[in-house]
C-alpha cells in the first residue's frame, strides 16, 4: 500500500474528501518529523512508540581486506510496537 | 538530551493547531491512520507514508532461551513486528548532529605520520645530546686506535675537547663530528669536522667556507705509512653581533687543536723526516662596531730538509648585523646578482728523490662564498634525513669509514630552517623581480610595501613561536621567476596564509547548544565544513578543546577573506587542513 492508496483508504473510511485527508496525513507526518528532530518520543496510542536512538561509534572490520574503520555515531528513527498491536498480531498465522 | 514523551493527546494538539482543524477530527483521522496501517499490515501489505516511511510486517522465528529461575530450556514463541523504515528525508533530518562524521579507515599510518612531522620541531636538545654521545665514541675509538698501532707509530694522541653546545631561541643545532677511516695497512687518517652554525633565518646573507687539509706522509722504505689527512669544514653564517665571535673563536680553537697535532706528528715522524715545523700565527678577531673581520691569516709549514713553499690565506668574513629593515632589503638587492665561487688548491710535494722519506702535503682549500641563501632552498628536510641515516649505516658497519655528511646535514637543515619561512622567499623573489625587471615599476612599488608586511607578519609570527605554521612552499615558486604574471595571484594567496589572521569583523553570533558543531557552522557560513578552523581561530580564547565546547558558549563567526575560504580553491582547503591538523592533533 503505497502513499495514495493509503490516503484513498483513510478518505473512504472517514467519508471525507482525498484533499482534506492529504493535507492532515502531510501535518501529522510534519509534526512528527519536527518532534524526532527535537529527539522527543512519540507515542501512538495502540499502534506504538516512535523514538530516536543513538548509534554509538563503532570499528568495523572489513573481513576480506582487514581494513579497520571507524563508523561514526549517528541517530536513527526507531518504532516499537505496543503491546496491544503485538497481541493482535499473535493470533496472525504464520505462513 | 530530552526524552520527553509525546502522547497521542499531545500530537493531537499540535496537529490540530497546524491543521487548524478540530481536536475531533484529528483524533479520528488519527485513529483511522492506525487501524489502516494495521489492517494493511495484516493483510501481508507494506505501507508507505510518503516523506516519513514504510511500515512492514516481520515475523520473528521462535528461539530457545532458558528459563533464568529455573534453569530449564524453554521455547519462545515466534511473532510479528511491525518494522519501521523511515524515509531518506527523515532520515537525514534526525541525524543532522552528526552529518558532518564520516567513516575513517584507520591503517596506522595517519598516527606514524603526525609523529614524525611533529618531532622535528620539539627536541633538538635530545639530537645534541646524541650527538656528543657519538662524538664520545668515536674519540674513544681513536684512543684504542692509537695504543694498538703504538709499537709502530709511536703515539698518536689526541686531544678530547669540550664541545659546548648551547642552545637558544633560534639557534640550529651545531654538530661537531670527528670521523675516522682506517684501512688494514698502517695508514691513517684523521677527519675533524667543527662547524659551530648559527642560523639565523632574517639574514641573506651568507658565507660558507670550506678548508682541506691534507698531509700524506709516504715514506716508502719504511713499514710505518702513516697517512693523515686533516679536513677542517667551516660554515659560518652571519649572525647577529653577538654570535659570530663565539663561532670564530671555536673556530680558531679548532684550528689550533689541529695544528697541535700535526705539531705531534711531525715529532713522530722525526727520525726521516728531520722536522716539520708548523708555526702558528696569531688569529685575531676583532669586532668593530658594525663588522666582525676575523682574520684568520696565514698557516706556514716548513720543512728544514727539502724546498718548501708557503702560502698565505687570508680570508675574511664580513658580518655586517641587521641595521634596520630597509637597509636589509637595499643589501639584498646590491648582493643578489652578485656571487662568488672560488676555489684554491694549493699542493706541497716534498719529493728529495734521494731520501726513501717521500712526505706530500697538499693543501686545498675550498671557499665559497654565496650572498644568496636562496640557491639552496630546494633542498628539502628528506634529503637531510637521508644522509642521516647513510652516516649511521656506516658506522653500524665499523669500516671506520665515517664521512663527513653532517656539516652538510647542517648547513642545509640552517637553510631548510630559513626555507619554511615562504615569506622570506617571496621577498627574495619579489627583489630578485623587482631589478630583474625595473621596468615594471609599479609592481616594484607595491612589492616593497608588500615586503614589509610580510617581514613585519614575519617577525610577528616569529615572536609567537610559530603558532601559526607556516606551510610548505612549493619549489616552483622559486625557480620560476620568470613567469612573474601568473605570480602575484599565487603570492598574494600565500601572503595571507602566511600571516597572522585578524577578526575584527563578525558575521554573527551562535550559541553552542547540545549537538552543534563548528563544522557544521562552518558549512553554513563558507560553504565548506573545513573551514571551521578560521571560527576556531577566531574564538580561541574562549574555547579550550574545539573538539568539546561547553554548551552554552558563544561562538563569533568572524568575517574571513573570501580568497582564504574559497572551498573550489584547492589550496585553501588544503591549508585549512593543516591547520585542522595542527589544533586537532595538539589537543
């Protein structure tokens, strides 16, 4: 499900118009990004929690060559999902 | 760092806000996001939101574990996960902190390299104290030298002395070496080299002398060959008033030390030989008010047996100590065109054709004086190493065969010394152009104002030991004087790299807060995150380590003249690197 189908599925559900539905999804996703970029943890309720997490430094070894590099820290966007969902999900079948 | 949760009643306020729409409504939107998202993602579906990321669905396998209380192997169950991608754009914009950071391949060799480019500089002490640890030795070797050969050659004794090395503020390092070669036959020879060099980078003026001595006794009947050949090497480089004295008296101590041993000699060899008789003249140095003439006048050899001939050498060594600057600069462009090579061979054979005591003496001596330190500019401090380590190879092998290299060594590590001053090489150059050229009078005039900004930027940087390195200037700047139109662009550039940066002008001010970064501000104000340096410049006094500044500091971003931050310029991304180089690596 890609980006318009997505906002074509919410408009149905909410029985309101693709533009309206488009111009909040844009908000909400402004107001996260704003909030993550500020390191601040969202939570949705039900669904999860979006939170951003520092990579520390680290030395890799390029196993073939031997070659040692410094990979520096960096900060990256991670999601975990509540429980709620995750019990939802429990009764998925695995395939 | 603030972890401060945002709940779903929070985003629905901010959104609400923005969107201006009811809380109600974005609530619902909200919740109808969610339910979409999960039912997408149950329905095996990915789901992507445009600019912030892609929801997909994980199942994770069940795994063994054990039970932490009691110890029995359980299995846990395998689940889904919802896994989150985000998109480039968020990506990018949470991880701005640290954008800046690259990975660095680590080989080793980056630390090797920092420490031998920063030696030099911190310890021509310890060099000295090696190297009147290897003079030691090698005096001690000819005392050995001399008792083993004792039943044939009477006595070869030789005089210790005390080499004084004092170190001040811009001396270079005065070597004083005393090398000998020894061959199986009973041949030897005696090298000596004394050179006291104070280099003192603000003078072109220069005068190097070279004096050979060589006695080679040949009596041919007899089994005792003894052979010895004196080399007494002096540089002397012009000084100010005080110096050179110094220096002339080792000089003459030198000398008269060697002329107490060909006085040995000589009773040494008294039985054929009847007498050699070396008299010594009075040395005198006399310091006048503005010139040092040592005179150093005359050695006589006589010989009571066999036709002798006497030469006289007189040479005179003309310092005349910095008046003011513009004297200098007159000096300079009378002497530059102006220089002298002269070389003297002088050879004595005895030869009584009747006698078997065949005694040759031949003296040479090499002077040559220069007025132009440039001519060895290009002589870079690898080549100085190198012959370095060549005498130490020699010595490891114990051929007794030690050359003298380290005068050289000397004398180009005075002028590798005066090199790394590229402002003295514009000035040379800019004379040198400037009568080349009188034509051009205008550049004349601008050239000599320029010139006394760069002395003035010189002294200047000199007085603050060098804070700011001076960078090493391309030897194409020197040789090629001809092509004066593509120059003034190229020293005007290393004109400002050479001298001190000044701030007066500030294009703002930024607070340091939790994850800024100079490089950072740097990229936003030059355009070029290497030119952070010129920030740090500005603000040392306020900022210990550039690598850690304490939150809440006030960083000016000064005004920097647009040719130094000029980040398509090779050259200036190159000096800002080294001046990275050197403020990071000295914290």
């Amino acid at each position: 499900m890609n980006h318009k189908e997505l906002i074509a599925a919410l408009s149905e559900k909410m029985n309101a118009p693709k533009s309206i539905v488009e111009s909040l999804l844009e908000t909400t996703v402004a107001t996260c990004t704003e909030l993550l970029v500020e390191e601040k943890t969202i939570g949705f309720q039900s669904f999860g929690n979006f939170e951003v997490r520092k990579k520390e430094e680290r030395l890799s070894v390029h196993p073939a060559t031997q070659v040692r590099t410094l990979i520096p820290p960096k900060l990256v966007v991670n999601f975990k999902q509540s429980t709620i969902l995750k019990d939802k999900l429990k009764d998925l079948p695995h395939e | 760092m603030s972890k401060d949760k945002i709940s779903s009643q929070e985003i629905i306020d901010f959104v609400s806000s923005k969107a201006s729409v009811s809380k109600r409504a974005v609530e619902e939107f909200l919740k109808v996001l969610t339910s979409t998202i999960e039912e997408a993602l149950i329905a095996g579906e990915v789901v992507k939101i445009k600019n912030f990321g892609t929801f997909k669905m994980q199942w994770n396998e069940p795994r063994k574990s054990v039970n932490v209380q009691t110890g029995e192997d359980i299995i846990l169950p395998g689940f889904h996960k919802v896994t989150f991608t985000p998109d480039n754009q968020l990506r990018d914009l949470v991880n701005e902190p640290f954008a800046h950071l690259e990975p660095v391949e680590l080989d080793g060799s980056p630390i090797e390299k920092t420490n031998t480019s920063s030696e030099p500089p911190l310890d021509p002490l310890r060099s000295l104290n090696e190297q009147a640890f290897e003079i030691r030795n090698i005096l001690d070797e000819i005392r050995e030298l001399s008792t083993i050969a004792d039943g044939k050659v009477e006595s070869i004794e030789i005089v210790e002395q005390e080499h004084t090395f004092e170190l001040k503020e811009d001396v270079v390092e005065p070597i004083i070496n005393s090398n000998i070669i020894e061959s199986e036959r009973p041949e030897y020879s005696v090298e000596e080299t004394a050179e006291p060099i104070v280099v003192e980078p603000e003078l072109p003026h220069q005068d190097f002398e070279e004096v050979d001595i060589q006695i080679n006794f040949n009596p041919k009947s007899e089994p005792v060959v003894p052979e010895i050949s004196i080399s007494i090497t002096e540089s002397s480089e012009s000084e100010p008033p005080l110096d050179p004295l110094r220096s002339l008296n080792e000089q003459a101590f030198e000398i008269r030390n060697i002329l107490d041993e060909i006085r040995e000699l000589s009773t040494i060899v008294d039985g054929k030989v009847e007498s050699i008789e070396i008299v010594e003249q009075e040395h005198t140095f006399e310091l006048r008010e503005d010139v040092v003439e040592p005179i150093i006048d005359s050695y006589i050899i006589e010989s009571e047996r066999s036709e002798y001939s006497v030469e006289e050498i007189s040479e005179s060594i003309v310092v005349e100590p910095e008046l003011s600057v513009i004297i200098e600069i007159e000096k300079v462009e009378n002497e530059l065109p102006h220089q002298d090579f002269e070389e003297v061979d002088i050879q004595i054979n005895f030869n009584p054709k009747s006698e078997p005591v065949v005694p040759e003496i031949s003296i040479s001596i090499t002077e040559s004086s220069e007025s132009e330190p440039e001519l060895y500019e290009s002589v870079s401090d690898q080549d100085v190493s190198i012959e370095e380590k060549k005498v130490k190879k020699r010595k490891h092998k114990k051929t007794w065969l030690i050359v003298i290299l380290s005068l050289i060594l000397l004398i180009f590590l005075g002028i590798g010394a005066y090199s790394f001053y590229p402002p003295a090489r514009n000035f040379m150059d800019k004379n040198y152009s400037s009568i080349k050229f009188s034509v051009l009078k205008k550049s004349e005039s601008i050239s000599m104002t320029d010139m006394f900004n760069t002395v003035s930027g010189w002294f200047a940087s000199k007085n603050e030991k060098e804070i700011v390195p001076q960078s090493i200037v391309i030897p194409k700047d020197t040789t090629q004087i001809d092509s004066i139109d593509a120059k003034p662009e190229v020293d005007s550039l290393q004109m400002l790299f050479d001298n001190p940066r000044v701030y007066t002008a500030y294009l703002g001010t930024e607070r340091i807060h939790d994850g800024s970064r100079l490089a950072i501000m740097a990229k936003r104000y030059y355009g070029s995150k290497d030119f952070w340096v010129y920030i740090y410049e500005a603000n040392r006094e306020h900022i210990a380590n550039p690598d850690r500044i304490p939150v809440g500091t006030l960083i000016k971003v000064p005004k920097v003249d647009k040719r130094l931050i000029d980040s398509s310029n090779e050259r200036c991304i190159r000096k800002a690197k080294e001046l990275h180089d050197i403020y990071v690596k000295r914290n």
